[in-house]
C-alpha cells in the first residue's frame, strides 16, 4: 500500500522535486487517487466471493467444529483432571502403580524359574531312564538326544553363567556316555577274538561271554550303538590295532602263507563264528610284482569288511582309518622298499610293481577302504617316486661304501705303506692326468675314485632326476674323503712329523684334485642335457689342490726344522781342529746326511718325480747355505782348521751321491756324478755350488783366492765381497801381500 502511495505521489507532482512539500490541491487530488483505488479494490473482493461461495463456506464449516471439538476435549480433559487435583494423598497412588510392577517381574521370574525346574527334571528323568535303559541303542539314542542340551555351546544351560544343576546334569551325562564306551568297547573285543601265537582271528556275530557279568550284545547292535554316541572309533581301536600285530603283520612280512576263511554257522544258542588264518604254504612266493601280496591283504579286508564291521559303509571306513596307514607303512617296509631296483637298468622293470600297486589301491577305493581322491595313495605315491628312492638308496649306497675305504684303510703302518709301491701293488701307482708322470696314491683314493666313475657311469644311464642324486653322491663321497682322512687319530700324528704317510696323503689329494678337474670333460657330454650346467666339480679341485700343498709344505717345514737342529749341534764348526769339537761337526753333518737320506728314500718312492726334486731342492738349499755362513763366519782357522772343515764338506757331499743322483734328469740308465751332473745340480740348488767352492777354497793360496774373485769366479758361486775378505783374513796372517790381497778384492767389482 505504501508503494501505492508513493506511485500516486509521483503521477501527481511528475514535475515537481520529490522532496518539495505538497500543496492543498495536490492533497485533495491524492485523496481522491486513494478512494478510486478502495473503492476497486473492493469490488474485486466480492466479485471473488460471490464466484467461490461455497468452497469457502465448507471451509469456514471445517473451522468451527475443529474449534468446538477442541472445546470438547478441553472440558473432558479438565473433568479428569479435576479429581486428581483436588485430591490430598498423590503418593499412594504412585506407591500402588509401583506396587503393582514389582508383583509382575516377580511373577514372570517365577514362570521362569518354574520352566527351568520343570527342564531340569525332564532332563533328569531322560538321563535315569537311559541308564536304566537294558537295550543299548535306546540308551546310546537317548545320550545322542541330550547331547545337544547339555553339551553343544548352543544349546540350553551351557553358557558361561549356567546353574549349578546342568554342570552336574552333564557329569551324570558324560558317565553315562564313559560308561556305554567302555561296555561296549568290551562286548566288541570279545566277539571279536586273536590267537595268543597271532596269525588267527575269530569272529562271533555275538560274545559268548561278558567279562562285566552282564549279558552281552550282538556285535552288529554293539557297532550301532558306538555309532550313535559318536564313539565308533574309541570301540573299534584296540580290534583295529590287534588285528594289524596279529594279522596284517604276518600276511605282509611273510613270503610264503596264504589266507585262509572258514565260517562256522548257528547251532543251537551260540552265534554264528567266522575264522581267519594265516598259515604257511609249502610253495615260495615270491612277490615280483607284489600281486600275490595285494591280494592277500584284500583278503584280510574283505574279511573284516564282511564279518567285523557287517558290510556297513561307516564302520569299514572308521577300521580303515585306524589301520591303513600302518598297513601302507608295512608294505612299502617289507615289499615296496626292497623292490626298488639297484640298477638304473633295471627301473624299467619296476612298471609291473607301479600297475599292480596302482590296481591294488584302485580295488581298495572301490570297496570304500580309502577315499577315492587319492589323498590316501600312499603306495601309489611311492612307485610313483621310485626314481627318487632310487637315487637316494644308491647315494645312500655311495657314501656308505665311501666312509668304509676311508675308515678301514691301514695308514698307520708306514712298512706297509712302502710295500705297496712293490710289483705287488703297483695297481696303486697312476698316472697323473695332466702331467706325464706317476704318482702312488693310497688304495683309499684308489677304491673311492673308482667308486666316483662307477657312479658318475650309471648317472649317464640315469634319468634327469637320478642323475643329479647320483651326481650330488659324487661330490659328497669326495668331500667325505677331504672330512675324515686328515682328522684320523693316527693320521694326526703322522702328519705332525716326517712320514710316508704324510707323502701319500700329499700324494692323494694331488691326484684327487687332477681327476676332479677331469670329471666334468670325461663325463659332461653323456649327462642328460637339462644336467649339463649344474653338474659342476671344478670347484672341488682347488679345495685338494691346496690341501696336498699344506701337506707337502709342512713336511718341508718339518724336514728343514730337523735339520737347522742337527746343524745346530756342530756349535757353528769353531775350533775343529780340537778333537772334541771335531767328533761334535762330524755327527752334526752325519745327522744331517741322515735326515736327508731318510727324506729322500720316503720322498723318491711316493711322491711324483718332479714334485719330490722341487721338494727335495726347497729342502737341500737351506741345508748347504747354512752350514756354508757359519764356516765361514769363522773368524779364525788354524791350518789343521782348514783341513777338518774341508774333511766335513766332503763327507757330507760323497754320503749325499745316491741323493744327489736320484735328483739329476737324464735319458741314461746309469747315473754316476761328473761334471755335466754337477752343473745340473748347482743350477738347481745354488748354495750347493757355493758349497763346494768352500771345499776348493779351503786348500787354495792366496793369490788363488785373489784370482778367483777377480776372474768372477766366485762370485758366480755367490760369495760377496765381505765374505771372501773375512774368509782370508780368518786363514792368513796379516801381511803385505794379504793386505795388497784384500785391496785388490775391495777394488775388483763382484
């Protein structure tokens, strides 16, 4: 409306400022603006009125008797209300109302307390008549019955806040069930009866007595009856064990016994009485194949199939489960495990075993003993892996026949040892495989090498599977070797000191680690092909390799520390002239003679030639270069001096000749020392020529001497300058000529 206004202000004063105040005329026409407008608008209210009449009279109808019923409610509600309003005591009746909820919850607990006595009794009732129950199947049914009610977690009575009375209800329950197990456990085993000797069952449709002076049950109603109670396999246990030791081990491990079945049927009141023996035949069977044997386990079977558990599904499969897998264990101990074939050849002959076995657990599966997803195909399993069986016996085999040679083997005879290297054990000395000579070896390395060939032989015959078994054997009878040979008591010792054996042992390992090398080209190209790259020895060889090399320097080691010590007894050749210091040198260079000879007639019979001379030259050298420094560290010598010390150098190299000889290499049979083998010798052991020239200088002159270092002579034989100095000043008085000597040698260069 107040736009209205302000339209009608507008239209009126168009010309003049809005802010200008209106004049009289201006206000009588707005006036009149203002009563057209009214007067419009009410006739536009009743022409709606007059053309809507009746929807807006129902609706001012709907209006009044809302707002009368709304008065209507208020007045009744007032009424009510008034009462209680006017009364003085409230609270009573609030004490009533709660009252009255307490007597209700009481009463429904009480329904509810009756419901769980009532339940309680009933249960009680059922549990005394099943006990009282003489038929034990309506006694084994009503223990099945209430298992549920006081057993199952879902059940009544068996939550975590449970009365008192359903714990002793299921005590009683659970007698009752221990009770039923035990009778009928027992009605079981006497209808079901073992000869003491075993070999022999009997087996009565009913007990011909009751060891619990009750009257006893059919074996059928006794099986039945442990069905029902879920007890089937407690029942059946002892039978099931009993028959295994009286029955199944003496079908299975005995070659030559058949099964024999005799029923016996009802006469009067005793039951009707099936026999099963097994008794001996005068034919030997041999089981080849093993279907002899499986048939006469299906007999056995057969019989408790039919006679034991009546030809019913379940308790067959209960007997089964509580026996098949001591009898699958019985028969791959005393048939299946023996059959398995010592040759890799001879495999192919073992698929008449895999057929029958493969039929005998087919006939099984047919007859519901085992389950027919093959998750009980333990023999089946088995043939199956022959090949694995196989190669483990023969791996087994290899490392048993290794640890044999290795352990039985005489070491600690070192006569022994040296005879071998005779005509009569010359199948010992082999050549080596890589180089052009011999080596005597032990006949343990002989025979395990041997063993080695023989099995790397049947791997190339062998499929991809035993190949590799075979190969594995291999490395771990070579390996065995390198394990128990260094470590033996005996070996110990001798390894610890000069010996022969010492020298084989060298000479073992030496050869193993050749014949390793050689192994993978000897034999990689018959390998099955998948097996060429993982049939790997080399790795061997170099473990071998570098224990003949530690045994080999020890005993240098050894050998060279005996002789520093016989050296050391000559008290660094002083003052030989003196007979006491004299016999002392002289049993020095004998002991070293000695221990050298001894070397050489161990060494040169065992050890391979060019290893013994490169041995014997490691030895030789430290030996003359150390006798040669002290003689010369002699600070003086008398004349007499000088022959003795040049008496000992010649004793020492005439009583070495035979060494000397068996180092020199020559095409000649006969060996004898001349210039040409001194030359060799001196090559090869450079102290020794030093040596020698020691025993040519101790009876030269002094201009001689003074020559021999001028001319180069002797240091071509590794005297120095200050040796040769000290030399003459030890032998020669001071002189001119000494002195003019000496200078000459300091200014002649070496």
């Amino acid at each position: 409306m107040a736009d209205d206004v302000r339209e009608l202000l507008l239209s009126t004063t168009a010309d003049a400022d809005p802010s200008t105040p209106l004049s009289a005329p201006d206000l009588r026409l707005l006036i009149d603006h203002l009563r057209h407008r009214s007067d419009r608008l009410h006739a536009s209210a009743l022409s709606f009125a007059s053309s809507n009449r009746e929807p807006l009279a129902s609706a001012l109808l709907r209006a009044a008797s809302s707002a009368a019923s709304s008065a209507s409610l208020q007045s009744s509600l007032q009424s009510a209300l008034s009462p209680l309003s006017s009364s003085p005591d409230l609270s009573d009746l609030r004490s009533l109302s709660d009252r009255l909820v307490a007597a209700r919850r009481e009463l429904r607990e009480r329904q509810e307390h009756l419901a769980a006595a009532s339940s309680v009794a009933s249960l009680s009732a059922r549990l005394r008549a099943a006990r009282a129950s003489a038929n034990p199947l309506d006694a084994a049914a009503a223990a099945a019955e209430l298992k549920p009610l006081l057993v199952n977690p879902e059940g009544s009575g068996s939550g975590g806040d449970e009365p008192v009375v359903f714990g002793l209800l299921r005590g009683e329950w659970e007698q009752l069930v221990d009770e039923l197990q035990v009778g009928l456990s027992k009605n079981v085993e006497e209808c079901v009866e073992f000869a003491p000797e075993g070999g022999k069952v009997v087996v009565r449709a009913g007990p011909s007595g009751s060891s619990s002076g009750t009257p006893g049950v059919e074996l059928r109603v006794a099986l039945q009856a442990l069905e029902i109670i879920d007890s089937l396999d407690y029942g059946m246990a002892k039978v099931a064990d009993l028959m295994v030791k009286h029955v199944f081990i003496p079908a299975i491990s005995n070659i030559s016994v058949t099964v024999s079945v005799e029923v016996l049927e009802k006469s009067g009141s005793t039951y009707p009485v099936s026999v099963l023996s097994i008794v001996p035949s005068e034919e030997l069977q041999g089981y080849k194949d093993g279907s002899v044997l499986y048939s006469r386990v299906i007999d056995v079977i057969k019989f408790a199939r039919k006679f034991i558990c009546v030809e019913n599904i379940t308790w067959m499969q209960s007997f089964a489960k509580l026996t098949w897998s001591r009898i699958s264990d019985l028969v791959i101990t005393h048939f299946l495990s023996k059959a398995v074939p010592d040759e890799a050849s001879k495999l192919i002959e073992f698929q008449d075993v895999i057929r029958s076995t493969t039929e005998f657990e087919n006939t099984l599966r047919g007859m519901m003993f085992i389950s027919p997803d093959r998750k009980d195909g333990k023999l089946t399993q088995f043939v199956d892996d022959v090949e694995v069986h196989f190669a483990v016996r023969k791996r087994n085999e290899i490392l048993v026949k290794a640890r044999y040679i290795l352990v039985q083997y005489d070491y600690d005879n070192p006569l022994c040892l040296l005879l071998q290297a005779s005509d009569d054990h010359r199948d010992c000395v082999v050549d080596l495989l890589f180089q052009p000579e011999k080596c005597f070896i032990s006949k343990s390395a002989l025979h395990l090498m041997k063993l080695v060939h023989g099995a790397l032989k049947d791997a190339c015959l062998s499929s991809t599977r035993v190949a590799k078994e075979f190969c594995y054997a291999v490395r771990d009878a070579l390996l065995l070797y390198k394990a128990i040979v260094p470590v033996q008591v005996c070996l110990e010792k001798q390894l610890n000191s000069i010996s022969p054996v010492a020298a084989i042992i060298h000479n073992d390992f030496y050869h193993l680690s050749q014949e390793i090398l050689g192994l993978a080209f000897e034999y990689r190209a018959d390998f099955p092909s998948d097996q060429h790259k993982l049939v790997v020895f080399v790795d061997l060889a170099p473990i071998f390799s570098q224990m003949a090399n530690s045994i080999l320097r020890r005993q240098i080691q050894l050998a060279t520390a005996n002789l520093s010590e016989a050296i050391d007894g000559a008290d660094g050749f002083q003052n030989t002239h003196q007979s006491q210091h004299c016999e002392s040198a002289k049993f020095s260079i004998e002991q070293v003679v000695f221990i050298l000879e001894k070397i050489h007639i161990m060494w040169e019979s065992v050890l391979p030639r060019s290893i013994y001379r490169r041995s014997m030259f490691h030895v030789l050298g430290p030996v003359f270069a150390r006798i040669t420094k002290d003689m010369l560290l002699i600070d003086d010598m008398a004349a007499e001096e000088t022959l003795q010390l040049q008496g000992l150098i010649h004793l020492a190299l005439e009583n070495l000749s035979s060494l000397f000889l068996s180092l020199i290499e020559t095409d000649d049979d006969e060996k004898f020392l001349d210039h040409h083998t001194w030359v060799q010798l001196d090559e090869s052991i450079p102290s020794l020529k030093k040596f020698r020239k020691l025993a040519e200088l101790l009876d030269m002159s002094l201009k001689s001497i003074t020559a021999a270092w001028e001319n180069g002579e002797l240091a071509n034989c590794g005297f120095t300058s200050s040796e040769v100095r000290n030399f003459i000043k030890a032998i020669f008085a001071d002189s001119p000529l000494r002195k003019e000597c000496l200078g000459w040698i300091v200014a002649a260069p070496a």
